[in-house]
C-alpha cells in the first residue's frame, strides 16, 4: 500500500484565494482525519470522518473552512478565502475502526501551505 | 477531556546514553496511549501504544515505554540513544469508542505539545 496520500506537498498562494487540500487513505481504513500544525499551536485536530460521514468538526476554525469526504477513498479541506495565518502544514491520516479495535494512525506526509 | 502533557520542550542526550522523553496523562477511564516521531518534513510515524496488559510497552526501533498509573505517566525510554533519534515526540491520547443514535463513533488521538530530542555524537 503506498500510504496516506496527499496532495499538494506545497501550495503557496495569495491571500484571499480558494486553496483546496486532497488526501486518499490507506484502503479499507474507514476513519479519516485532518490536522493542522503550526509552531505555536502544535497538532490540531479540525475535523474527522467515520465512514464517510463527519463526527466532529469542532476544530474547524471558522466557516472559512470546509472538508467533504465524498466516498471512502477522497477527502479535501478547503479554505476560502485564505489569509496568512492558516499558513501551516495541513496532515491527512487515516485507521481503521471496528469492534474494539484501538488503532494508531497511519499519517500523510502532510502539505505546507503557505499564505502571503 | 482527555489530554496529555510533555512538561520539555527539548531534551538532550549524547549518542550511547539512555534517553526519556517524558508524558503525563488525564483520562477518564481506561488510558489510550500512543507515541510518535516525527522527523523533519514528514509525517508523524506509529511508535508504540499501550491499550491494556503490561506496563512496559516495546516499540519501533528499539524504543520503549512505561505506563504508570500512579503517576499517570507514560515515559517513552530507550536504553541507547543514536543520532539518529533525532527528532520531535508526540504523547497522545485516544478517546474510547461511543455509541450514539448515529453510529459508533471511534475515538480521536488527542497530542501533547511535542518534545524535540536532539542527540549528540
């Protein structure tokens, strides 16, 4: 399996733009997660996905920001407009969840977004 | 909420020394543990996790950890530290399932702050 998938690896973009971040899990996981890191903030969890379907979007800084997973092997995040302080590395990962199963998750190598 | 915490921003070790990287946790019921590494311009890599069973937990590349729950700890230890090891640790923790009139929902990794572990030769 070549791994969680994402893509770009960087995006650097002007403010006010549409950015659009793209991820494929590994197959047959059915949980999908986004994150965002950032040296003063760490790893954050902005949204995750149980089959398909968001669980908890809670993370989500504002409505600037939008994921969809339209079936079990896509998922993006979208922000728009951008500005310069969602500068930040967007990572991807997936696991799968079943029965009692407490898995890690396999991550992607991530995208660095860069605002100006 | 469930959380845990890396009380150092970095540690520091010469090459052959034994290394901890440091976690504490706060949980509801039974702990999820994990830790990752991450080393520069990847993504963060599985190392081990404790769900149950022993306290010390052996891993990915000679690394090992000790769950705690007097302290409510989980030290990630490695007897022998390589250059190589360099790089940034995350603690985390997994909320348990749920069960809700929508489904099952499988609980999120939740990280601490991260430690950077820089070995010297």
């Amino acid at each position: 399996d070549a791994g969680v998938i994402q893509s770009p690896r960087h995006e650097v973009t002007e403010m006010g733009q549409e950015v659009t971040l793209r991820c494929k899990p590994i197959s047959g996981h059915n949980s999908l997660f986004w994150y965002r890191q950032t040296m003063m903030r760490g790893l954050e969890l902005l949204i995750y996905f149980n089959n398909n379907v968001p669980i908890d979007d809670s993370g989500m800084p504002e409505d600037r920001f939008s994921a969809k997973m339209p079936n079990a092997s896509f998922s993006t995040l979208k922000i728009q407009p951008s500005e310069p302080r969602d500068s930040a590395v967007y990572f991807c990962a997936s696991s799968f969840a079943g029965g009692s199963a407490i898995d890690g998750y396999t991550f992607g190598s991530g995208t660095r977004l860069t605002v100006v | 909420a469930q959380s845990v915490a890396q009380p150092e921003d970095q540690v520091n070790v010469a090459e052959g020394n034994p290394l901890t990287v440091k976690c504490t946790y706060s949980v509801s019921g039974n702990p999820y543990l994990f830790w990752y590494v991450q080393y520069p311009n990847r993504g963060l890599q599985f190392l081990l996790k404790y769900i149950t069973g022993d306290n010390l937990v052996k891993g990915s590349y000679g690394f090992e950890a000790e769950f705690n729950k007097s302290q409510t700890s989980f030290h990630l230890k490695k007897p022998s530290a390589l250059v190589s090891d360099s790089a940034l640790y995350f603690c985390a923790v997994r909320d348990p399932p749920s069960t809700w009139a929508g489904g099952t929902s499988y609980g999120k990794l939740t990280f601490g702050q991260g430690t950077i572990l820089t070995v010297h030769p």
